[in-house]
C-alpha cells in the first residue's frame, strides 16, 4: 500500500516545496524519461518489453513526481483515484468500455 504522507513528509523535511506548476513539469520530464527506458528495454519495439533496473527506477520517480504533484495542489490522491473508478465503472457498465471518448 502506498502512503502519500512519506512523500508528503520527505518534502517537508527536506524543503523541497516548489509549486504545482514545477511538479507538473517534473512529471512530464519524469515520464518521458520512463518512455525512453521503456524503448530501450524494447529495443526501440523490435522486441518484447525487458523491464530493466533502470525502468523500475524512473516508474518510482513518476510515482514520487505524481504524488507530490497532489501535496502541492492539496488533492487526497485516495479520494481522486476513487472518483477514477468509480467513473470507469460507470463507463464500462454504461457502454462496455472505459475510454473517455470512444
């Protein structure tokens, strides 16, 4: 299970504050960085996904990234992730699939 206060402390303790907006942005750089390892261990898709070290490494960044993206803008990631499913579940009962725009 995941406790959103160990990044909530982490960044109090070690004065890393910063904003939404500069979260935000480090997601975003966070991800591509898993994309590029995700290419790598796919040998650029020529080959089944290899899940290196170096992919769980930056997966553990963008979930750092993410969650203190919601300390800085005060969300309950609990309570966002449950408002996710439960429209999924409305989505999937509703039309057979969760997409938002099929």
């Amino acid at each position: 299970m995941i406790n959103e206060n160990k990044v909530s402390g982490f960044i109090k303790e070690n004065r890393l504050a910063c904003g939404a907006v500069a979260r935000y942005i480090d997601l975003v750089s966070e991800v591509g960085e898993l994309g590029k390892e995700l290419l790598k261990g796919s040998d650029y898709r020529r080959f089944p996904l290899r899940v290196t070290d170096a992919a769980r490494e930056e997966l553990g960044d963008c979930l750092f990234s993410l969650l203190a993206l919601f300390e800085e803008m005060e969300v309950a990631p609990d309570a966002a992730l449950e408002e996710a499913l439960s429209k999924y579940r409305e989505r999937l009962s509703r039309r057979g699939d969760a997409g938002s725009g099929r």
